[in-house]
C-alpha cells in the first residue's frame, strides 16, 4: 500500500466580517498573534480572538466606504526563525486580495507576533499602511542584521506599545520607529502609559486611534490631531506620543 503523502499546509482568508460589500474599495488584513517558535498550526478560534473585536469595529467604520476585514490564518502558530512563517502568510494573504478583489489598497493590522508580521510584509506593493500594537522584535544582536525597516518606505505607518509590557520590549519598537522614520516621515509610535501587552487597560483608546489611523490611509479621511502631530513630529517626539486617555471620544464619527 502507498503511503498517504503529508498534505501542504496552506494559509487562508477567513470569511469577512460583517457583510462584504458589493464593491470593495480597501482591505484591512487582521494578523493575529503567534509564538516565537511553534509549528502547530492555531486553532480558528484561537486565531481570531485577538483581532476580531478590533476587525468588528473596523468593519463598522468602514462599512459606507467599501472596506473588507480579513483574519489571515497562519499555517502555523509560530515566526520559527529564518523560516519567518507568519511574515509570509501575510504576504500571501496581500497577494490573495489582490487576486479577489484587484487594484485595492491594503492595511495589515498585527498584534503582539502578527504585528512582525506586518512590519515585515508591508514591502507587498498593495500595502499601503501599517498598524503594529504591541509589536514583537527580536532582541538587537550585533551578530544578527538588525530587523528590516526599508519595506516600510512609501507606506504608512502607526506602531502603539504599552509601556508596562513585560512580554514584549518597547524599547525595541522605539529602536524599529527610529530606524524606519530615518528613510520614511510617515511613521509614528505612540505610548500607552502604565498599559501591559494586551493593552486591555486602554483598549477603547487603542482601537480608537487604530480605526482612525486605518480610515485616513486607506480612504484619505483625515487623521485626528494627536496623529498629524506625531507623524510631523521629529524623533523623539513622534515616535514617543502619549496616547492621551479618552482618546476617540471627541473624535467624528
């Protein structure tokens, strides 16, 4: 008897949230979190838990302009190294937009893993931004090529980090947004004081200027002032602009 061969691990879209709409303008791609090193392949439930009350409100905002909000479900849960498994789903997932729905402007949206992920990819050309919350980077190593900003040029890009995180560095994504705002003005980081790695403490807020920062650069509406003064800001102070509480409030809906 042949042996039965291994089937091919595949990334795929999830089903859009919300109801998709007739003529798609504008793609949000929802990158969830990962492990640094795992080849089990995440549960769906798993997958969308960390993005999906986010995508919801994105689909909310974005409804009358013609977005759709994908999870992208990884072949496996972890980055695992130089294999860089979730930067390459999500640059998969890029091209599988471009193959549904045609010449449409991309945001990827990564949390925690998924937000490496986003930084990483963002070179795709139908990427035009890029939202990292609570990103995780590898610790700076002088033996290592530091990790990569120049595909982040000509794209958009917000980072958000808790400044109580203990998982994941936020020194490290001020080190990233230095570097990358050197080749590209279009980048701001914004700090959310006393805030952990779920930035749960926060969570309206953060997703407040999410869903503001992904409606201006997907559909030219304009950025609320914290955002326009961080991204004109010179280094630091751009790259660290408290998030102030009651973010989103006074904002217009």
């Amino acid at each position: 008897m042949a042996q039965q061969a291994t089937p091919v691990r595949t990334a795929r879209l999830g089903r859009a949230l919300g109801p998709e709409p007739t003529a798609v303008s504008g793609v949000v791609l929802l990158l969830p979190a990962g492990d640094e090193v795992s080849t089990r392949r995440p549960s769906t439930l798993w997958a969308a838990a960390s993005v999906r009350t986010l995508g919801r409100r994105f689909e909310r905002a974005g409804r009358d302009e013609g977005l759709a909000t994908h999870v992208v479900h990884y072949r496996y849960r972890g980055w695992n190294g130089s294999e860089a498994h979730l930067a390459h789903d999500a640059t998969w997932a890029a091209e599988e937009v471009v193959r549904r729905y045609g010449d449409v402007s991309v945001c990827l949206v990564g949390i925690d893993m998924g937000a490496r992920a986003a930084l990483r990819s963002a070179g795709h050309e139908a990427v035009n931004s890029v939202v990292a919350l609570a990103p995780w980077l590898p610790e700076e190593d002088v033996a290592a090529p530091p990790e990569p900003v120049k595909q982040l040029v000509g794209r958009q890009v917000l980072i958000a980090h808790g400044t109580n995180d203990e998982r994941t560095d936020p020194e490290l994504s001020f080190r990233l947004a230095s570097r990358a705002k050197k080749a590209n003005r279009e980048v701001c980081r914004f700090e959310v004081h006393s805030d952990g790695h779920g930035l749960h403490q926060h969570r309206e807020e953060v997703h407040a200027l999410a869903e503001d920062f992904v409606m201006g650069a997907l559909f030219g509406r304009a950025f609320s002032r914290p955002v326009r003064d961080a991204m004109a800001a010179p280094p630091p102070l751009g790259l660290r602009m408290p998030l102030a509480s009651g973010f989103g409030r006074s904002l217009r809906r």
